[in-house]
C-alpha cells in the first residue's frame, strides 16, 4: 500500500514588524499616538528584529509546502510599515505559497491602510468590505481551486486555497476598533460564505483548514480582546466541522479540541513570531504542521520551532500529534 505525502504548513503569527513606526501628520490619531507610546515604552524592547531574524531563517530553511502569517503583520498600519514588511513577505517565495490574513493591528481605524479607501460616512465599528492594497491582495486571494469550492474572488474575504488534498480557508477578523480594544469581528457574509465552503471542502474530501487572527471560540481572551461573535463561529464550525483552526492575537501557545458533528477539530493558537525579550508574552515561535491521509481520517502532527530564553537561537521545542 503506498502512503499518501504529507502536507506540511508553517504557521507564523503576529510579527509586529520590528521597525520604528513614524507617523504622518494625517495619519496620527489618539489610537495611533498611544500604540506609538505602547510601542516606544513596551512592546520595542519584546520584538525584536534579530529575533524575526532568526525565525525567518529557520523557516527558510525547513520543508514545506504552504506559510500562514495570520496577522498584525505591523504595529500601527502605516503605509510605510508595509512598505518595509511587504519585502519581508516576500523572502519566502511567490505569493501562491503564503497566506496572509490580518489582524488588529493591521486596521487601526479609519486611516489605517488596509482600510484607507472605506467611506468617510461609515462609523469605525461598521462593517465594511475589506479595502486591500494592491501589494497585499496576491496573499489574500483564493486560487483557481478555492473559487470553485465559494472561495471569494473579489475584494472580500473568505478566499480558499487548495495545497494538495488541503483547504486553507482564511477569514478576516479585522475591524477598526476604539482606543484600548483589540476586539474582532466576522461579517455576516463571511460566516455565510464559511458555512457553504466548510461543506463544499467536505464533499470534495479536502483537509479543512480555518485561519483567522482572533481566537476563534469563547473564553480564550477576554471581552474587550476577543472575537465578538466567537459563539457564531463556534456553532458553525460545530455544524459543519473542520479539521483544524489556526490563531493568533495572544501571543500564547494554546491548543483545544472542539467535538463536531463530523470528528474533531483542533484549534490551535501560536505565539508571536519576533519576541525575544520575555516580559509578560511567550517567546518567538512558529509551528509546523504535518497533515497526512488516513484510511480512515487525518493525522496531524504539530512541530515547535523557537526560542527557549532571552534573546536566544531558533530550536526544536518538540513535536506532538494533535489527537
Ligand atoms: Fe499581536
Ligand atoms: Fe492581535
């Protein structure tokens, strides 16, 4: 009997590119002002670019098929953030090999550049179709395959990528929020667009794959954090089922299970990608997922790579199967 290949993801996570953000008049805002003294007093002594480094390197050097950066990709969403953070996502290859979803830090209200088109007359907690820029879109768009499946083709997320027998379905959590919230949201027709695309990848017996930044179930962070309808997203997930859920935003390990009505789902958080000082978040991390075929199901085993200590090299933290 000849084994099925495996499909290896690699699974990074709010990067909070490590760059001195310089805002410009226009775009300075009290949110803005205060991520800024966030950034200066706190979070620029944790991120740090040797540490990205480091795990980029890393990275580059394992096997695998497919990379996910599920968010806050930058610390104020300024324009020139991407400018210096779009090269970096770009060292890993064509955009066909890496899904980017964002993250709150990614809209950080109404001048942010992922949303620097919306409508002037809309309030900051509407939602809104995501306005990407023409450099990030390629990241963020279904493949031939996904738009089949109701991957979304326009401007709107859900998109859907297929990497062998894999469906990476990425969501957009985003929304600009109020000052000292980090709060998410899914809009209705992304939860819709969830539901048929869940199905459809069930009945071409595709692996599922869900990548979003908030986590994705209820109790995992605290209100003013979380997602707002994690409950919606629960009892669709439940219905329709997935096979694994991919997170961000706590900057924290974190794996549970979420019985559906088609086996188990895992969901699983990962730590930032750049800390390599350890104030009050985990160290650097990334994780590898091996996902192979079963006569009667998956297996999915998760590899940790990270640091271990203060401004410590890149190592292997131990492999466990997700059962
Ligand atoms: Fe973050
Ligand atoms: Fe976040």
């Amino acid at each position: 009997m000849t084994t099925k290949p495996e499909t290896i993801l690699a699974h990074l996570t709010d990067i909070h590119f490590p760059q001195k953000p310089v805002p410009s008049l226009a775009e300075l805002s009290f949110k803005r002002f205060f991520g800024l003294l966030n950034w200066h007093l706190s979070r620029k002594s944790m991120h740090l670019a040797e540490t990205l480094e480091a795990v980029t390197k890393d990275v580059l050097a394992q096997t695998f098929n497919h990379l996910i950066v599920s968010g806050d990709l930058v610390n104020l969403s300024l324009r020139q953030e991407y400018t210096t953070a779009l090269p970096w996502l770009e060292r890993f290859g064509s955009p066909s090999g890496l899904s980017f979803v964002p993250g709150n830090h990614d809209y950080y209200g109404p001048t942010s550049f992922l949303t620097s088109a919306r409508p002037p007359n809309l309030s900051d907690e509407a939602d809104i179709p995501m306005s990407r820029s023409k450099d990030l879109l390629p990241f963020m768009t279904s493949d031939d395959k996904g738009g089949e499946l109701g991957g979304a083709t326009g401007p709107d997320l859900p998109f859907v990528r297929v990497v062998n027998d894999v469906a990476l379905i990425g969501l957009n959590s985003g929304v600009p929020t109020p000052l000292f919230t980090a709060y998410g949201r899914l809009n209705e027709n992304s939860l819709d667009a969830l539901g048929h695309i869940l199905n459809a990848c069930k009945e071409a017996d595709l692996y599922r794959c869900v990548i979003l930044h908030h986590p994705p179930l209820p109790g995992i962070t605290t209100l003013s954090r979380g997602l707002q309808n994690d409950h919606l997203l629960q009892a669709l997930l439940r219905e329709a089922g997935a096979e694994l859920v991919l997170y961000g935003h706590n900057h924290k390990q974190h794996h549970e299970k979420l019985t559906t009505n088609h086996g188990v789902c895992h969901i699983v958080g990962t730590p930032s990608a750049s800390i390599g000082f350890n104030s009050r978040y985990e160290f650097a991390r990334y994780n590898l997922f091996s996902i192979q075929r079963l006569p009667d199901g998956w297996t999915t085993k998760m590899q940790g790579r990270g640091l271990q200590e203060n401004y410590g090299s890149v190592v292997d933290l131990g492999t466990t199967e997700l059962v």
